[in-house]
C-alpha cells in the first residue's frame, strides 16, 4: 500500500496512446530503504507500453510505502 509519493526522479513521455489503444505497464523495485519499522522507502521503475510493444511512458518514482506482515 503507497503512503505517500516521495518525488518522480524522471518522466517522459516517448510516443502519444490513441483511442482504441491497448496499455499495460511493467513496473520493477530497483531499490528499498527502511524507515521505520512499518514503513519504507522504493524506488520503482515504470514502463508504460500499448499492444504493439510501443514504450508511451518511462518513469522513475519514489512512493512511501507500509511494510507487509
């Protein structure tokens, strides 16, 4: 679960999604820092992709996020 979105380090948008488009995203933890004992840090890459493979979104972020268990 996210907390709070610490900052984007980059954004880019690459190509436009048109109506009709199909997307999905692939999203891969590039890095954890703890906090606190019930929280911590993340930084994620993010790939926005459409149904022919083209990369519409690339991000990097940095969310605040509860530990499980």
């Amino acid at each position: 679960m996210e907390l709070a979105m610490l900052g984007a380090e980059s954004l880019e948008f690459t190509n436009p999604v048109s109506v009709g488009d199909e997307i999905r995203t692939h999203v891969e933890v590039m890095e954890t820092s703890p906090m606190s004992s019930d929280r911590g840090g993340v930084v994620l890459d993010w790939i926005v992709l459409t149904h022919n493979d083209d990369v519409v979104i690339e991000m990097t972020s940095s969310p605040f996020v509860k530990k499980r268990g």
